[in-house]
C-alpha cells in the first residue's frame, strides 16, 4: 500500500488559487505550490493542480461558447476538442478578445 498524502487534493487547489491572486494565474507552479503548502509531491501537485485549471478552462470556454452561440450544452460539448484549441490560441494573445475568437471558429 502507499503512503497516504501529505496533503489533501483541496488543499493543493487552495494553495494555487491564492497563489494566482496574489500573483497572477502564469505564476502558478507545482514548485510554487510545493513552497507555499510547506511539502509534497511536486509529481502529484502538479498532476492535481493541472487537471482542476483543464477543468476550469474547459467549463469557462464551454459557458463563453454556450453563450455566444447559443447552442444547447450537448451540442457546445461535441464540438469541445475543437473550441478548445481555438480558445488556447487565442487567449494568450489577448483574454478580452475571446469572443472574437470564439466568432472567428
């Protein structure tokens, strides 16, 4: 049997979410969560903290989608891999601009 966590899966989201207040959502590292909680393992940290942002992201795009095209939620979902990627792209060159982007699609 393993070793039990040294931290729970909620602490490690707490831990990133005040860290991308204080800092900033592109300053959020498993390093950077590691130090703040005091431990754990960056293996696991990061494996935690990068499934709930993809969960995040996925259900921001979806509602963004949802809204501009007013599509049902089942619909949006199928087309997912696609607006995904489109999202990605285009958020990094400017977050205010999604809406355009999601148009652009």
């Amino acid at each position: 049997m393993g070793r039990v966590a040294e931290f729970k899966n909620e602490d490690i989201v707490k831990a990133g979410l005040d860290l991308e207040e204080t800092n900033g959502k592109d300053k959020v590292t498993p390093a950077a969560i590691r130090n703040h909680l005091g431990g754990g393992s960056n293996v696991r940290i990061k494996e935690i903290w990068n499934n709930f942002v993809s969960q995040r992201d996925e259900e921001e795009v979806l509602e963004n989608a949802t809204d501009i095209t007013e599509l049902p939620l089942e619909v949006v979902k199928s087309f997912w891999p696609r607006v995904y990627s489109i999202s990605n792209t285009c958020i990094p060159i400017h977050s205010g601009s999604i809406h355009r982007c999601m148009n652009a699609a």
